[in-house]
C-alpha cells in the first residue's frame, strides 16, 4: 500500500465502518483490514492517520487498531514469516515517540502501550535510542508530555518485578539505571516543588500528582530485583519526599466519591508498597528510615474510614506492617503486649469487619466475590492484608496474639448469640478472625497443612460451624453458611474424617440454596473432598462410603444448574465431573438421566454462543464437513472436540463408522492446523483414524494420503511442533506396512527422509534428534534393517554410515520414556544382527560401537543435557491471543506400544539375535567383540546372553 491520499481515505472510511452497530457492515470492513495488514506501509498510514486526520473518532480508531496491529504481529517468531517488513519497523520507532507525546491523553495511552509492547522485543538492543530520546522530553516542563513519558517507561519496567535473574537482566536493567535513575529523581524533586507551589491549584495539584504515583511505580520496578547503588546513595532523598507525601493530607484532591480511590489515596498505596518492598529486601540499609515510617503508617490506619475507596491504601498500609513484623530485626517494634492489643483493637479487628460492601458484593456480585475470596485474588482487599498481619505477628508472638484474639472471638460470639438475626456480622467476623489465627501453611491442594495448635479447631467446628449447616433452611443467614462451609474446604486436612463424613449430607443439602456464593461454596467443598488421599495414598472418601447419598448427590448437583446465575457455574461442573471420577459403578444407574441433563445443558449453553449450538457430539461430524468455518467461529472449543473424538474413536473395536470418514478430508484442512491449541488433540485424531481405520483410509481415501503428508510437512518445519509432527509420522510408518496401500506411501519414502535430513542440516535440536532416533528405528522395525540402509544411501553415498556415526551412536543415550527406548532397542538390534552390509562392507567398523551405545542405552543413565546454545519456543509462545491447548481430565491417551509383544525384553532379544547371527557367521560375533568392545559391556552381554540361555559360535 502506498502512503497516498487514496489509500488514507480508503482507510478512514473502513475504520469507520468497523464501529458500525450492523454486523453485515461491520464484519466485511473488519475482514478488509485483516486482509491489507501485512502490506508494506500500512501501520505507516495508520500512523499518518491517527496525526493528521480531522475527525476525533477516527484517530480514536486508528489508534487502536495501530496498538492491536503491534500486538499481533510485531514479534518475530521462528519458523514463522515475518509480518512486518523491516523498512516499517524502522519508521514505527523512529516516529511513535514523539507522535506519542503529542497525542492527547487517550490516543496517547493506546500509542504508549504499542511502545512498550514494541519496547519488550526490541529495547535495548535493536531499539538503544529510545532511553534517550524519552529522558530528553523531561526537559520540556510540559507534564502532559512528561506523564506521557513516565507512563510509557512504567509499561517498560514494571515486567522487571516479574522476571527471573539473569545476566540479560542485569545488563539492561544498569543501562536504563545510569540513563533513567538521576534524571527520575531530578524530576521527582522538581515535581514536590511544584506541589508546594501550587498547593492551592487544585487542576495543577491533579497532574502533578499523577506525575508523583507513577515515579513512585517507577521507583519500585527499578528497584524490585537488587538495590542499586544509585538510589542507595540517594536514598535520603527518596525517603524523606516519600515520608513528607504519606503524611500530607490536602483537601483539594480529597474526592467525594466513596467508590473510587482518588490521586491522594493511590500515591500513598504505592508508598507503603515502596516502604514494604524496602523493609522486606533491604532491611539493613532501610533501618534508619523504618521507626518514622511505622508511626506515619500506624496514624493513616487509625484515622482512615471504611469507605471502598480506602481499600487499597489501607491493604497496602497493613501489609506493610505484615512484611516489616516478620523479620527478625524489628521484632522489637511489636514486643510490647500493649503494643499488640493496640494492633489487634485498632487494626485487625476493624478491618476483619463485614462491611455493607460486602454485604452488597456477596448478594449482587457473586462471581467476582467468590473470584476474590475463593481463588485467592483478595490480595489488595482489606481482609486479606489484616489476615496476613495476624499470621506475620503469630510468627514470634503466637501465643500473645492467641489469647488476645480468643477474647475478641469469644465477645463476638456472644454477641452474635444475644441476638443472630442483628449480629449475625460478629459470627462472620469470629470465624474470619479464628481461620487467620489458626492458618500457618496452606495449599490449593491439601488446604491448610499446618495450624496452630493453640487453636482446637475440631472443637470450633462442632460448636460454631455445625449447628449453622444443620438449620433446617439452607437459606437463613447466607454469609454464615458459607463461612462454614469455606471453614471445612480450607481446614479438611485437620478436621477428623468422621466429621467431614458427617458434613457431606449437609453440604449436598446446601446445593439448593438460594445464594450463589452458598451452593458454589458447597459444590468446590464437595469436589476438595473426593480429590482428598488418605494412608497410602488411597481415596479418603470411599465410593461406598458415598453410597447411601450418590442419587441425593446427582440430583442436587444437576439442579444448581438451574437456580438463577449458575447455569454455566464451572464450580458444580467441576463437582459432578469428581463425583462421576470418585463414584464409578456406582453411577451406572443413573447414566441414561445423567447424559440427558449434560447434552440438554450443552445445548442451553451452545445456544448463547451464537451458532455454536449446531457444534454438538451428535452432529459434529456432518457440520464440519458442511461447514468447517462455524468451528473456526469458536476456536476456544475446538480443542476439547477434537480430544472427545479422539477418545470415542480410540475405543472401536472394529472399522470406523462412515460419520467418521466423512469427517476425515476435513481435519486436513490448513486453517484447522494454523491455531497451536488444535495441533495436539488434532493429531492425536489423526493418529485414531490411523490405528482404526487404516484399510478404510486405504480404500476409501487413499488421495488424501499426500494431505496427511503435508500436513507431517508443516509440523516438521517447527521446532515448537516438530515432536507432533513425529508421532503423526510414526503413526503412518506403523500401520502403513500392513495395512495401507504400500505404493500410496512408497512414493514418499525418500521424499519424508530427504526434507527430516534437510531440517536435521538447518536446525537441529536435542528434541529432533531424540524424535528423529526413534522414527528411523520404527521404520527399520516395520521395513527391515535392510530397507533403511538401502534408503538412506539412495540419498547420498555412504549415508547410512553417517547416520550411525554421527547421530546413532553419539546420540543414542539422550532417548527418554521406557516405549521410546524399547523401539530403539528392537530397531538397533535389527541393524546389528539383520542387515548384511553391517558384516561385509566399511559399515562393519560401526558394529562394535552401535553395539556399545545399545549396551549403554540399557544401562547407563539417561543423558537429559541440552546445549546452552539451544532455545526452544514454547508450543504456546505465539503473538497474539491464541487458544491454548489444553488437556481434558480423564481424557489423557494410553500410551501405545507398536512393538507390542513382539519382544517382551529388549535385552533378551539383543542375546537371541545375536546366537541367530553367530549361527549364520561361525566364529564372526565373538572376533569382533573380543577386539573392539569394552570390558565392562561385555560383561553386561554375558549377563544377557546367560538370560537367554544361548552361546555365541
């Protein structure tokens, strides 16, 4: 595309149809664009755009679809094309910054978020200018370019507090310190000057004091991995400025909204992190500066409300007391038992609080309820913070801390008994304040593994817990039901089994109720329980145990999918799936009505995706083969299709139904294999159709034999599926002998070895080398020693020699899995004692070592080291938002042994080969492995040929 008028015009008026509410408008200008965005020049005009065009809405556009362009296509990914041309890149970098910085704020952010997604795979090394060129602007005095800047650098350094140490790391995380870190606190100086002087400017005060929230995030990420010896040096200036802003209090950025944290609040969150990190890292060099920051700390908590928008400053704030309490060298700061009460009464006890928002949550917003309080995303909640400082001072003070909170448990839980229908909320807090005392270690697993044995929870639980799940309505006193019911999933490992008996009738009963977040509760209760192992790792919760219950279970769990808000509650799925796992013969009663109510539920839910309801297990092979792209419209679940049918197709005994084949030409399909998910489960069907229906293939489709090839062709080519591309090839090779037509596949032999030597040339890896042994060991096993010799040196000259030399041999010990070395074993066998050449040409000096290196692949260790040189892209390392694959529970395929019982004992073979060669050459085995072979090997064949009761001759 040309950076003309025409085409800029054409542009604007597509990115205008893409907002378009019509869906025949919108889709085809959204198909347009996805077809011209590899075309040299078209990010430029995107750029060009979202700067010079008049109307607001199409920059707005422009922008967005700039920043979704990058992210898409900017990494380069091996075996893959690059989808930028370079001369694009070039002008990308040398124009986004200061296009950027002239932007207003909202295109801005999408144009500083493309920079750091560029910046993640280009800066420093192919981008070593752009450090400079952003410090440059803090000079201008203009904040809307210099937020512009900092906003920009936070997206570039903030993966810094993710990233795992390394050299790479180090290295440009001191180039950005010596070009960033002065100039940052230069700035960050000169911006709490600006405050003083318009402290009564409230429109000034709100851009500087977003400028002062992002240097503080920057002050964290650049500080997160190691404490540089720059801001060490400076940390008086640090410290001082962020100890004067935790204290200020200015009532012109004070915000009448409760909701919503306003600039104030986030600036002094982000100082108490800063703080915390410091206390939790660098508590040596932080030691001076820590007392003044307790006492500034201590006072924002006892004098901040409960409003929502203080839940992350006042998070923070305590969790800063948490990191600073369990180190050993401020334990003297909480010694005190005055010290500890003040904490307790003052801090805990007031945060531990169920708050109207709470209440407010629990009924009205379930899902991000449970999302917080179940999948352990609570960290910035109030709660959380105040639960993790009770665990921080049970560390040295566990016993103080003990009997101050059994006091406050014990004055809440007579309150709540005064009066239960008003003071419910002292129960709630008494069980949230009794579960953080008592947890000291805890897993998603096991739930809490150790506890605090000043805590009788067996006893908490009969007294407290039990009497709220035996009330006869599931429905009185929600929150109270679920707190007991998350008191048993999280305590499980330490309550008697007798008493997690006696709970699951009550749990089941606790399905019907009404709220969300009760019967969720109690279906993960259920499935923690039957994945629970008891002595020997055996099931605690036995299927007889679960007998009496399994049709009030069944029937319970099905009709949670129907109360309001959990027809697609993944909580009660993953239940009945456990329970189905747990229960196995037991269930068989029940199955007509189970499948019934799961493909009526499939259904329902198909409904809402659109067409995806015609994607069911009745009809999926006839829609594909009608229709291929409404799959494609909902590739997240073509994956687990795709393993369903795998796993229906592996169980036939016989030929495979003609629903079947008429599928078949369809997986073949290039858009199918262009997702990574769909590689896995897909070819594991393919290796279905192999293993059934290899004579219906033969017979009924053998044209698509050159389709199954390419498609071995495109999964070779890639080191992230190169492995898949083997097992679908292996698979072929495997039935090919007996059951296929032998000339369908003949005519590709050569041509299959030609483009594996071709990939082994250009770019070999331990991964193929491991694949490629075993592949060229099951061809000689279906085909003959003999075959594989005669193929190889029909290549090249002398081919067969290198192979053995140069890969065989020297690589032979890197092989993994007990079927992987089995075929290897079988095949090597078949080259020593079954191929002639090995005995009456040069190939005879390789004998001896080929025989050594089995020897060692018997006996030795595996070898599992890879090159240093060598990188592996991860199979899900893609651009982009891509499915990826992922495996269905008790879907997993059974492992395939194509020698099978051909030979039961690779070694024992060896020995029985080995007789039958020296019987057909006299005298010939013996001289060579008297000369060649080493001491200790010999040894290990005596032992074999002693097992196999035979002799050489």
């Amino acid at each position: 595309m040309e950076l003309s008028d025409a085409n800029l015009q054409t542009l604007t008026e597509y990115l205008k149809k893409t907002l378009d509410p019509d869906p025949a408008i919108r889709r085809p200008a959204e198909k347009f664009l996805e077809s011209v965005e590899g075309s040299q020049n078209y990010p430029l005009l995107l750029l060009t755009l979202l700067e010079k065009s008049q109307e607001n809405v199409i920059k707005v556009c422009a922008s967005v679809t700039f920043k979704n362009y990058i992210k898409r296509n900017w990494r380069i990914v091996e075996d893959e094309p690059n989808k930028i041309c370079e001369s694009d890149r070039i002008a990308i970098k040398a124009n986004i910054v200061p296009l950027m910085l002239s932007s207003p704020e909202q295109i801005q952010k999408q144009l500083s978020d493309a920079i750091s997604i560029i910046g993640r795979e280009d800066f420093p090394q192919k981008w070593p200018d752009l450090l400079t060129e952003m410090v440059n602007r803090f000079q201008s005095g203009d904040f809307h370019v210099i937020n512009g800047v900092l906003r920009t650098a936070h997206s570039l350094f903030k993966r810094y507090r993710h990233e795992f140490k390394s050299n790479e790391l180090w290295t440009e995380i001191k180039l950005v310190l010596d070009a960033f870190a002065l100039p940052l606190t230069n700035l960050f100086k000169a911006t709490i000057e600006l405050c003083s002087t318009h402290a009564n400017d409230a429109s000034a005060l709100k851009v500087l004091f977003s400028s002062l929230i992002l240097i503080a995030k920057l002050f964290y990420s650049l500080n997160f991995q190691d404490l540089p010896e720059f801001f060490e040096d400076n940390m008086e200036t640090w410290m001082t400025n962020f100890h004067t802003l935790l204290t200020l209090d200015n009532k012109l950025l004070q915000t009448d909204d409760e909701e919503e944290a306003g600039l104030l609040e986030l600036l002094k969150s982000q100082i108490c992190d800063n703080a915390a990190l410091y206390a939790q890292k660098y508590d040596e060099e932080f030691q001076p500066y820590l007392p003044r920051f307790v006492t500034a700390i201590w006072n924002l908590l006892v004098t901040t409300g409960q409003e929502v928008k203080y839940d992350l400053l006042v998070s923070n704030a305590i969790q800063f007391l948490a990191s600073v309490c369990e180190r050993p060298h401020y334990k003297h700061l909480f010694e005190d038992q005055n010290t500890l009460t003040s904490i307790c009464e003052k801090v805990i006890v007031p945060n531990m609080e169920f708050r109207a928002a709470d209440e407010e949550a629990f009924e009205d917003n379930s899902e991000e309820y449970i999302r917080r309080d179940l999948e352990g995303s609570d960290i910035d909640t109030r709660r959380r913070a105040a639960c993790d400082l009770v665990r921080g001072l049970c560390k040295f003070f566990e016993g103080p801390v003990t009997g101050i909170f059994s006091g406050y448990v014990n004055s809440m839980l007579q309150e709540y008994a005064k009066n239960p229908s008003v003071n419910w909320k002292h129960k709630d807090a008494a069980i949230y304040l009794v579960t953080s005392l008592a947890s000291k270690a805890q897993t998603q697993k096991h739930g809490i593994t150790q506890a605090n044995e000043l805590v009788n929870l067996t006893e908490f639980f009969v007294n407290h817990i039990q009497p709220d799940l035996k009330s006869p309505s599931v429905n009185e006193f929600p929150v109270l039901k679920a707190d007991g019911i998350k008191y048993i999933m999280i305590f499980r490992s330490q309550v008697p089994k007798e008493q997690l008996l006696l709970s699951i009738p009550l749990l089941i009963n606790h399905l019907q109720a009404e709220s969300i977040v009760v019967h969720t509760y109690a279906a993960h209760a259920l499935e923690r329980l039957f994945t629970m192992r008891g002595t020997n790792n055996s099931i605690l919760i036995t299927a007889a145990e679960m007998a009496p219950f399994v049709e009030v279970l069944l029937t319970n769990l099905f009709k949670a999918l129907t109360l309001p808000g959990s027809s697609e509650n993944e909580y009660i799925m993953k239940a009945i799936m456990r329970s189905f796992s747990l229960l196995q013969e037991s269930i068989i009663p029940y199955i007509p009505s189970v499948i019934t109510q799961l493909t009526q539920k499939l259904l329902a839910v198909s409904k809402k995706q659109y067409t995806f309801s015609k994607v069911l297990f009745v009809g999926i092979f006839l829609l594909i083969s009608y229709n291929c792209s409404v799959i494609i419209s909902f590739p997240e679940f073509i994956p687990y299709v795709f393993q369903v049918m795998s796993l229906l197709l592996e169980m036939h005994k016989n030929e495979i139904p003609s629903s079947y084949m008429a599928l078949f030409p369809h997986l073949l399909q290039p858009v199918l294999w262009e997702r990574t998910g769909n590689i896995p489960p897909l070819v594991r069907l393919l290796q279905a159709y192999l293993e059934r229906g290899a004579n219906t293939i033969a017979s009924a489709a053998a044209d698509k034999i050159p389709g199954l090839l390419g498609v071995f062709q495109k999964l070779i080519a890639s080191k992230a599926n190169d492995h898949q591309g083997f097992y679908l090839l292996n698979s072929i090779i495997a039935v090919s002998y007996t059951h296929l037509d032998v000339e369908s596949v003949d005519q590709y032999r050569k041509q299959i070895f030609i483009l594996l030597f071709q990939r082994l040339q250009n770019s070999k890896t331990t991964k193929f080398i491991k694949s490629f042994l075993v592949f060229i060991n099951l061809y000689c096993i279906k085909y003959g020693a003999l075959a594989l010799q005669e193929i190889f040196d029909s290549i090249q000259p002398k081919m067969f020699g290198m192979v053995l030399e140069k890969i065989i041999i020297p690589e032979i010990q890197k092989v993994s899995g007990q079927v992987e070395k089995k075929i290897c074993a079988v095949g090597i066998t078949k080259i020593l004692t079954e191929c002639p050449p090995m005995m009456d040409t040069e190939y005879t000096k390789l004998w001896t070592p080929l025989l050594q290196a089995l020897i060692g692949l018997f006996e030795l260790p595996e070898d599992d080291t890879i090159p240093d040189e060598e990188h592996f892209i991860d199979i899900e390392d893609t651009p982009g938002y891509q499915t990826a694959f992922s495996q269905l529970a008790f879907a997993g395929k059974k492992e395939h042994d194509p020698v099978g019982q051909m030979v039961n004992n690779p070694r024992i073979h060896l020995a029985q080969s080995l007789h039958k060669l020296s019987t057909a050459c006299p005298g010939r085995v013996p001289s060579m492995l008297s000369t060649s072979l080493n001491a200790e090997a010999l040894q290990y064949l005596q032992g074999y040929l002693q097992a196999a009761s035979v002799t050489l001759l």
